[in-house]
C-alpha cells in the first residue's frame, strides 16, 4: 500500500514499538502512527487501524465511524495474541504469536487486499499527462495560482495533484521537482534559465 | 533504558552514534571504565539531562517533553548550539566533499554532476540561514526571555526581545528536512547508476544519519524549547498587565 497512513492503538509500549517497525517495511510509503488511548484526533484520517482489543475498546474506535460510509471507513485490523472469542468470525486479524515471516505476509495481504482505497494503482503508475504538465510548471516557479490560471483548473485541483505527484515520487520541495523535472527532460536547463532571467 | 550507573564504555556499545552526542556536552573518549554517574560529575554536567537526551537519541518512541521543559533554559540552548556547531563544522562540510567528488566522477553526462551539485548547494545554504537565524536571533531572544521572567532584565534584554516571539518563529521556521528528503531520493532513484556506486553508499549513510539528527533536533526545539519560552512569554505578559 503506497501513500497510506496507519495508526497502532494499543496502551502496550512494547506492542506499539514492536509493531511500528514490521507496518513500516512491509507497506510501502505507509506512515505509521501510534496512540496510546481511543481518541483519534480529527486531522489524522487513518486508512488502517491496527487495534489492541485487550488494552483498547474496538466498539470506542468503531463508534467514531458510526457516520461515515463504509468505503471511507479505515480498516480496522484486530492484533492479537490470544483472540477474544467475540472476534473469531471478524475479518482482518493479525495474530502476533506467528514468526516473522508469517506476520509479514499476512500484513502484506491485509494491506494490499484493500476495499478502502481504490486509487492506490495510481500511486504505482508513472505520471499522468496531466501531473506532468504541472510539474513542469511548478518547476519553472510558478505559483498554484498561476498553474490553475494558465491551465484553467481550480487552486485545489492544483494542490492535490502537486500532492500526488509527491506521493508517487518521493521528492517534496520545488527545486527537487526541479531537478527531477532537469532528469526527465521535462523542461531544459534553458528553460529554467529564461525563467530565472525574467524573474530578475 | 541508560541509567547513570552504567559504564559510559556499555553506552556506545549500545549505539555507538551516540559518540557524536557525547562530543555535545564535551565527553571525549578515552574515559576507560568510567560511570555516567562519574564523568557528568567530573565534566560538571547535570546528570539527569544528559540521560534525557541520550535516552530520547536512542529510542524515538521516548520523549519526556515534559521533564525536559523543567531543565534551564541555558542547558538546553547550549545542547542545541553545540549540535549546530557539529552540523556546520562536521557534517555538512564532510558530506560536502563526498558530493563534490560525486559530481565530478560518477556521471558521465556534465549535466548531472551539476545539478547534484547546485542541489546541495542550496540545500547547504537554506541550512545554514535557518541555523544562522536560530543562533544569532532566536537563542539570544530566549534567554533574554528567561533573564526578563527572572527578574534580571538589562537594557540590553528588552531590545533584544522587541518585535520577536515565539509566534514569530514558528511561522519561519521552515521545512529543512524535506530538502534532504528529496536530496536522498534524487540520488537513490533519478539520478543514473554511478560509476563509483561506493560514493553513493558512503554519501547516503550521511545523508541517513544527518536526518535522523536533524529530526531529533528538531524535535527538542519544537517540543520543549518552544513551549518553555512561550510559557514565560506568557507570564511575563500576564505581570505587564
């Protein structure tokens, strides 16, 4: 799962710790969070919650989504190591008792098989005409108002495809996106060039 | 958990990074069988700071900010001047150097060593200003806050604290880690495979390990310089009232 966010929520500092990192290498650009307690503060938006049912209510958290359409739910993955019998028939279960190996492939399954987040391919795919042309703009110093007057979009749609491009290249300042921009041959140093003499 | 009863020597063993942080409060090595406990009391250092720090180094999920806003204002400031110290004086100018014989020999094509280069030049010189603003302006301006909540103003302090504050520094103080994200990044996947791939990997391993500084860095100051001037900024207003 690339560009995802996931939240541990577990009072146990060994678990927190201890799951943080497996989260971290096997998916792929996922941010891993943690908490300690059943508040999840409205900025976060977690795409996976992995929850501790011994330390945390499971109903608190799934309360929180009372109102939110399923697809927009994060997916909450039960981590274990005995199962409480109420959870036996749930579907996203991780026992914690397994070896390495196995915790890794079935995080893997549980992260990749994802009814939540459809564009996750985009994240995997080259950039789009449409990312391109931004990106050559951004490199040439414009502003997001600038971009969305010259291309006729809103500011927003601007910001969120600067967004994605970042997520798919891994680069977030300008002048990054400058040099990638220099590399792929989407502008020539002399179009920089020009643009740094008028900016003058 | 490192407590002061342990050897300094089974201190490095447990990460030996930590060499670098000891440097910051001046611990050279060559301290044989030594406690924690001994050389802080030797070198005069507050012993329960500098296991805060160095447990915080050592485990990011451990963060007392709360205790570490209770240190003097002074100590804190000198760790993280002492840390800019190391980053203009060692880091960067080692990195530096690695990149500068990148450039020159690991790619065929003159365009990429130039751009490799004007990359970390910029990103050199944004570090340096926003490290220049913190010592020459936002240090200064926090111990005189702290001279000013004791009681012990000088003419010198009020002029020093007049049109800053805490507001205003957080609304400077830039993203200097998302350059060397990107600097990582550029080098890893976009620029062509090297001619001398060991260069890449010895400039990388900096790269890494300067991050991960500068993320601790930036932590102590967000977490715990920060609210601790903005407490006293606060009283302060409060007895102007």
């Amino acid at each position: 799962m690339t560009g995802e966010r996931a939240l541990i929520i577990s009072r146990s500092y060994l678990l927190r710790s201890g799951l943080k990192p497996i989260v971290e290498e096997t998916g792929q650009n996922v941010e891993v969070l943690h908490s300690d307690d059943e508040h999840i503060p409205e900025n976060i938006q977690p795409d996976f919650i992995f929850l501790d049912p011994v330390t945390i209510s499971f109903q608190r958290i799934e309360k929180g989504w009372k109102n939110i359409p399923n697809k927009n739910r994060p997916k909450i993955i039960i981590v274990y190591f005995t199962l409480p019998r109420r959870y036996t028939n749930y579907p996203y279960l991780l026992d914690l008792s397994q070896p390495k190996s196995h915790v890794q492939q079935k995080l893997r399954e549980l992260l990749n098989a994802s009814e939540v987040i459809s564009d996750d391919n985009e994240l995997n795919a080259p950039l789009s005409n449409r990312e391109i042309n931004i990106l050559r703009l951004v490199s040439l110093g414009n502003t997001n108002k600038e971009i969305a007057e010259k291309l006729f979009i809103s500011i927003h749609t601007v910001i969120t495809h600067r967004r994605n491009i970042t997520r798919k290249l891994g680069i977030k300042t300008v002048s990054g996106l400058t040099v990638y921009a220099i590399l792929n041959n989407i502008i020539s140093p002399e179009d920089l060039q020009q643009f740094n003499a008028l900016s003058e | 958990m490192i407590t002061a009863d342990w050897k300094m020597v089974d201190l490095i063993h447990t990460n030996h990074v930590l060499i670098k942080v000891l440097n910051r409060f001046d611990i050279t090595l060559g301290f044989g069988d030594k406690t924690i406990r001994q050389i802080c009391t030797e070198k005069k250092i507050d012993i329960r700071f500098f296991l805060e720090i160095i447990n915080s180094f050592l485990d990011r999920e451990y963060f007392p900010k709360e205790q570490l806003r209770t240190f003097p204002l002074h100590w804190i400031i000198d760790y993280l001047s002492q840390t800019h110290q190391y980053y203009l004086n060692k880091s960067i100018p080692r990195i530096e150097k690695i990149i500068h014989e990148m450039a020159s020999q690991c790619y065929e094509d003159h365009k990429h060593g130039a751009l490799l280069n004007r990359f970390f030049n910029e990103y050199k010189d944004e570090l340096f200003k926003h490290i220049a603003r913190e010592d020459e302006k936002v240090f200064p301006y926090a111990i005189c806050i702290e001279k000013i909540f004791l009681n012990a103003a000088t003419a010198e302090c009020l002029k020093q604290v007049a049109g800053y504050s805490m507001a205003t520094y957080k609304s400077e103080h830039d993203d200097i880690e998302a350059k060397l994200y990107d600097l990582k990044n550029i080098i890893i996947k976009y620029l062509p495979e090297p001619s001398q791939p060991d260069l890449c990997y010895e400039i990388l391993s900096e790269l890494f390990t300067l991050e991960k500084d500068i993320n601790d860095h930036s932590r102590i100051e967000e977490k715990v310089l920060i609210p601790k001037v903005e407490a006293m900024e606060k009283e302060i207003k409060k007895k102007q009232v």
